[in-house]
C-alpha cells in the first residue's frame, strides 16, 4: 500500500458525546471500552480523544462510567429522545 | 462539530497474518462467550476468544443488567427447572428452545455463584432493603415479578462483565481483542465439513488473524439492522449493540449450518428514531415492573389480575392470581400473554380511553412504597444496560426526583413508540442456529450459545448456555486428534478481507446497510406471499452481484463495517428462505401469509429449518418436542457436570 491510510469522519447529525478537553487526561479508558470503536485516541501522548465516528455510537454511556475525571466527558442524549418528568400529583 | 480527515492513529498491519493455535475457540466474548471460555478452560482445554470490541464492555449487557431470570434452582425458588421451562415452552405455542432453556433453569444459579466467587454483585450484602417483601433475608437475595415463587433475581449487572472477564482470564483463556471474525474454516476446505478454525481482522491495524482450532462455540449473538437503519446515526438503529450484527449466523450460514424459526420477526418495540431510550421513558414493564401509572389528571391506572380483576394494593401486583401457581415475566412474551401465565397487567389504553382517562400517561415512582421506588430507581435503574449513564446519571443532573416526579409515557406498556407493521426485529425469542443436546449445530465441531442460539433470550440463559457449550466443546476437542487447515481456503478468506480498499470508487456500508433494510420493508414486511419474498431474494441478489462487490473502504474500522454489511445482506437472504419455507401462518411466530388463509394448521405445527446445501437451500423439519424427556436426557449427556457439583 503506498498511499497513506486515512481516517475519514461520516457525517454526523448528533453529538453523542462531549469531551472537555481541559478535564481529560488522555488516559484513552473511554476509546479502550467503547463498542463500536467510534473514538480515536489523540496523536500525542496525554491528548483528548476525538468522537471520530459519532453517527455509530450506541448511547450506553460506558465511555462516561469508566472514566476516572468526573465531567471530563459527557453522554448527550439527542434533543429528540428528551424525556420529559414533572412534579407528581399529591396522593 | 464534524472531525476532519486524518492519518489513521494505529499502526497499519495489512499484511501480516497472526496464526493461533488452540483446542477452543470462542467466538464473542459477551455474557455467553466469556462463560463459554470458562467452561470450556474448566474442562482443561487451552481457549482462546475471539472478541470484536473490549470483553469488559462488549455485548448487550455490557454496560450492564439487572435481573437474572428463571434461577429455577436458587435456595428459594419455589418452582422446579421442569415446571419452570414447561411454562416458557407453552406460553410460545412450543416454538421454543427446550434444550436451551432447560439448561437454563438448570444451571442458571449456579453460573450466577459463578459470578458472586469472581465479586460480581448478586446480594443484598449492605442490608439496604432489610425487612422488604422483594428480600429473602436469610440468603439476601432481591426477586423481581412473582415474589412468591423466588425464581427471577434483581442483581447488580454492572459488576458482571468484569467478573466473568476476571474468573476467565484466571483460567488462562486468551482474549483477542478488537478483532472480527470473518469467516469459519472447514476441513479440507469443504462446505459442510468439520469446523476447524476461523479467520478474522484487527478492527484497528488491519491484521489477518487465522485460528485453528479442534471445536469452535459462536457466541455474536442476533442479528441487527435487517429492517431498521437509522441514516446519521446508526448507532441506534436497534436495541442491541451496533458491532452485535449476527455474524456467526452468516458466517455459518456460507458452510451450511441450519438455522429455524428466523421467519419469526415481530413489529419493532425499540431503537433509536421511534422510540425513546429503553427504560428511559414512564413505563411499568422488565426494569420498572410494576411502577404505578398515572393519567395527565393524576388519576391511578388500575391494575389487573389474570381474570380481569382489580388489584387493590401495590403488593398484589407481585403475587399469582387466585388459584394460579405462578407468573411468568410478563406473561411469557408481551404480545400474547397465554392465560395460565399470565401474570398483572394495567388496563390497556384503549379501555383507559374508554373510561374517560386522560393522556398523556405518566410512570408514577413517588407513589410507589419507598422500598419498591428506590430498588426500581436505585438497584435496577442503577445497574441495566444502558441506563446507568444515560438514564439514571443524565436524569439525576438534569433534576429528576424519583420520590418527587413523575416520567411521561409516550407509547403503550414498555414500548414507548410507534413503529410501523413493516418495520419488524428480532426481539424477544428470534430464531437462530438449530442445536441438539450438546449444543453442537448440524456441522461437526461448531456449537452455539446464548441468542446466537434460535428462541434465545436473557443473560441468565446466555450463561448458562455459554458454560455448557463450552465444556462439551472441549469434551469433543479432547476426542479428536490435531487439525490442518486448507491453506487455499485460508488464501480465498485473506484476499476478500482486503478487497474494499482496492475499490477506489464504490458504494458506503451505510448506504448499502440503508438499502438492504429498504428491501426488507418492502418484500418482508407484516405481510409475506411466496411472490414477494421471491422478488425479495433476486432484489438481494442483484444488490450482491452489482453492490456488495463495489463496498469501498480505507481503513481497518471501514473494513469491520463493511463486512458487517456483507453478512446482514446474507441474514437476509436466509430470513426470506426461512420464510418462504413456511407455507402457513403462525400467530406464535407473528407470521402472516396472503397467499395463504390458514393459521397455525396441525401440519405445520413443527420446526422447519433451512440450510445452504452447497448447491441450493435445504428445507427440513424437526417436531416441536425434538429434545425430548428434558430432565432425561440432559442427565444423559452431563453425568459429569453432575457428579462433580454433588461433590461440591
Ligand atoms: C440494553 C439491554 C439490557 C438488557 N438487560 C437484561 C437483563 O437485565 N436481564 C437479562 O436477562 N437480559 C438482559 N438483556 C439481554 C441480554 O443482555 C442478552 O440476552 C445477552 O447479553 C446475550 O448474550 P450473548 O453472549 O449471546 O450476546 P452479547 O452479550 O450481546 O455478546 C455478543 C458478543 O459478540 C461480539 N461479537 C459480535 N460479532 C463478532 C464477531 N464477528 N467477532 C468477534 N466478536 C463478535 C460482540 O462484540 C459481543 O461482545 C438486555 C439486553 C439489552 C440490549
């Protein structure tokens, strides 16, 4: 193969996930665990991720459980799959 | 923000090929894969499993789950394994798996100590709901559904993962990670012959890996994205995970293995663009059994006993009707509850309607007694797939009180959506690879577990299946001498990996995926006749001929994709051939014929299978009863298993 292999991003219509790249220490937990393999580890040591292929992420949140800085990243649910909740009716 | 193009991150590995020995191979290390390994490592054998994500938290429930079903063996079941599977193989007509499910109110519990004795969560051990009707304080263990009979057990899912990786990795079991199997290797390279390895791809170097191996157990479970396909986002297409595409069926469908009850397909409940989250939404179903319900007034939804009458208290909801021994979950399947199982139910909304209640409908916790709201919010929410971050932390920030608010409703019972008729998924008790006691399919040396497995549902029997697979598996490995692969099989295997990224210009997976499940709607949809899945089956043709072969792709995650893509186009050319095989219809198997007015005729009461000969598909059939005596002949093929938990 002599041309370069490249990464090339699909369109994407949500933002699943939300990385606060001064929180995050690069420590690469959230691309180890992800199932759909949707993250690419930053180039340099220590860098945040990017959400590459984010039209294939699967909403489980497991980037978010395993990462050890809290708020370093966010699961974002999609504006049309907000649930909505109110306060109840007395008994 | 959209990334922009750059150099792929991993280091390129196209031409390198990995060669791995070992007696077992597992291929899927999800709930039934890693227990697969295990079993198999228990019975001595050297395992090695071939996983497409990260073991930790890969599969259904990798993020998690909260309740084990049918531990018809547990200390304070009061329901027999026999009675236990009877009831799930009568409350589906008989179209279910007998073998399978007995296995499961087998050996559930004792895969579930499995878990305790590598820390996984299965107890009440902090004594946080001391004193609850749901606790067996003695043992403290937490049930779910039918508190009087003690056989479905909420657990703390979260830790499951880890601890099966942990018990199998102790074992000596070689995980391979991030790495796709391809397709299955046979001796002398014949269709139909004796499995003896696999081939699969790195999904971030690109590289080969060729396994051989004396029994191979497929573990990827069901099939996904047949129907449904979400452009943008197809992530959330289906319930099940995106990477869980139902390889194992294609790959072993290309070397004839037999496959039945795949013409079963129900109209979709769940995924991403007609639904909202699972569990995320007001119900009162599977994690939030038996959540009170109220209307937009806040007027109480009653609920039902079996015979139509009213419950008057909460408690009631969790306890057999009058004169009925017990409840399954639900009624066995939701859609056609049979009566003798059936267990409480809140009015349907069309009665609600008719009563003068008002929508919209909201699932009430904070009118729950306390202990029920927080095992619901706390233990189940806290711990299902899918739910702890997105539903239980995301909730949480964002305000919600269980003790306060009440979760809107946006569909009737657990579906929270509207789907279309033709918009159908394998849901529930699909159909799958045909197995026979040992869980071995029709080709020697490949066996099945979990919901690869046809009429396969839950993490209980995925592990339950998986243990069992994998010790007859090694049973069968110790029996047979080494293997030799077919060198040109390996080549043939090898060179289609890498086709993709020598088509310049072509055709996206997305695409294609987005056409195949087009295709489906149209000539597989609520309504099948022999013309329309015929049309269907050259559409799909056509659409391998002239589309697959043109799938481009530039690096390894592209080529994980693509062939995906490849395989669910095979899936659904064996759906139509299932189809096609059943001339009648099934209300068991939500199976509707044009062309043909009859429903369930005592003729077609009974399994048919299908299978790819090598020189045209085979239809065949099994009776419904092929297992035969249940507890006699699991004794007569786990004298072993059984001897030695006696000793223990
Ligand atoms: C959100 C959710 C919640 C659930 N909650 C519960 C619950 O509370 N209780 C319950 O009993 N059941 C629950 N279930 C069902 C249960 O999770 C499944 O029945 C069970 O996980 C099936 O086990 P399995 O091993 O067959 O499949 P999975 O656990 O899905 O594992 C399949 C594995 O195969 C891998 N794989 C796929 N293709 C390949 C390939 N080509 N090569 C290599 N690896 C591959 C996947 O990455 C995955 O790890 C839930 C399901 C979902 C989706």
């Amino acid at each position: 193969m002599s041309e370069p292999v490249m990464a090339v991003p699909d369109p994407m219509v949500f933002t699943p996930i939300i990385i606060d790249d001064d929180l995050c220490i690069g420590c690469n937990l959230c691309v180890l665990v992800c199932q759909a393999d949707l993250f690419l580890p930053h180039p340099e040591k220590g860098g945040a991720p990017t959400v590459f292929y984010g039209g294939e992420c699967w909403y489980e949140g497991s980037c978010v459980d395993h990462c050890p800085v809290p708020g370093a990243i966010t699961l974002n649910t999609q504006l049309f799959n907000r649930v909505h909740w109110e306060e109840s009716t007395p008994s | 923000m959209m990334p922009q193009p750059r150099p792929w991150p991993y280091a390129i590995e196209f031409d390198q090929v990995e060669r791995i020995d070992c007696d077992v191979l597992v291929v899927g290390g999800g709930a039934a894969g890693c227990m697969a390994a295990s079993g198999a490592a228990e019975s001595g054998a050297r395992v090695v499993v071939l996983e497409k994500a990260a073991t930790v938290a890969s599969g259904a429930s990798g993020s998690g789950s909260d309740h084990w079903e049918s531990a018809a063996t547990n200390p304070c079941s009061k329901i027999t394994p026999e009675e236990l599977t009877d009831a799930m193989i009568r409350a589906h007509d008989g179209f279910n798996n007998g073998i399978s499910h007995y296995i499961e109110t087998r050996e559930g519990w004792d895969r579930l100590l499995d878990i305790e004795a590598a820390r996984g969560k299965i107890r009440d051990t902090d004594d946080d709901f001391a004193g609850a009707p749901f606790r067996d304080e003695k043992t403290k263990l937490l049930f779910a559904y039918d508190y009087d009979n003690r056989f479905n057990i909420r657990v703390w899912g979260q830790t499951f993962k880890h601890a099966q990786l942990r018990s199998a990795k102790r074992k000596g079991v070689k995980f391979v990670e991030r790495t796709m199997a391809t397709a299955l290797l046979t001796e002398g390279g014949r269709h139909g012959a004796r499995v003896i390895g696999a081939m699969a791809i790195n999904g971030r170097t690109g590289k080969c890996v060729v396994i051989r191996a004396k029994a191979t157990v497929l573990c990827t479970s069901r099939p996904t994205r047949i129907w449904l396909f979400i452009p943008g986002a197809p992530g959330i297409s289906e319930f099940r995970p995106p990477q869980c595409t139902g390889d194992a069926h294609a790959m072993s469908w290309r070397i004839g293995a037999e496959f039945t009850m795949l013409e079963k397909a129900i109209k979709a409940e769940w995924s991403g663009n007609r639904s909202f989250p699972p569990y995320g939404a007001g119900n009162n179903h599977n994690s939030w059994y038996a959540c009170t319900m109220v209307d937009a007034e806040g007027r109480e939804v009653p609920w039902l006993d079996r015979d139509g009458s009213e419950l008057a208290t909460v408690d009631e909801r969790y306890r057999p009707a009058p004169g009925q021994k017990f409840f399954l979950k639900g009624g066995g399947e939701p859609d056609i509850p049979v009566y003798e199982f059936q267990g409480p139910e809140t009015l349907s909304v069309d009665d609600l309607m008719a009563r003068g209640y008002k929508l919209p409908l909201y699932a009430d916790l904070s009118k729950m007694p306390e202990a029920e709201r927080r095992v619901i919010w706390g233990v189940m929410i806290g711990n299902e797939g899918k739910t702890k971050i997105p539903i239980m932390k995301n909730y949480t920030d964002r305000g919600f009180d269980p003790s306060k608010h009440r979760l809107q409703s946006y569909g009737d019972g657990w579906k929270s959506g509207a789907f279309l008729p033709q918009e159908r998924q394998f849901f529930g008790l699909p159909g799958g690879l045909m197995n026979d006691w040992t869980l071995m399919t029709n080709v020697e040396g490949l066996f099945a577990a979990g919901d690869a497995l046809f009429a396969s549902n839950c993490y209980g029997h995925a592990c339950a299946t998986g243990h069992y697979a994998g010790r007859h598996a090694a049973a069968y490995a110790s029996r047979v001498g080494d293997v030799t692969l077919h060198e040109p099989q390996v080549e043939a295997e090898r060179s289609k990996l890498y086709a993709p990224l020598r088509q310049a210009k072509g055709v996206s997976w997305h695409e294609l995926n987005f056409a195949i499940t087009r295709l489906m709607q149209h000539h597989c949809g609520a309504f099948k006749t022999d013309q329309l899945l015929m049309r269907g089956l050259d559409a799909l043709a056509a659409m391998e001929r002239d589309d697959a072969s043109r799938l481009t792709g530039q690096n390894p995650h592209d080529l994980i994709r693509i062939h995906e893509t490849r395989n669910i186009l095979t899936t659904a050319q064996i759906v139509l051939h299932s189809c096609l095989a059943r001339k009648a219809g099934s209300k068991a198997l939500h199976f509707t014929r044009l062309d043909s007015p009859d429903i369930d005729p005592p003729e077609w009461n009974k399994f048919v299978t299908v299978r790819d000969s090598g020189s045209g598909v085979a239809v065949g059939e099994k009776p419904l009863d092929y297992y035969g005596n249940l507890p006699d002949n699991y004794e007569r093929h786990n004298r072993d298993y059984i001897d030695r938990r006696s000793k223990t």
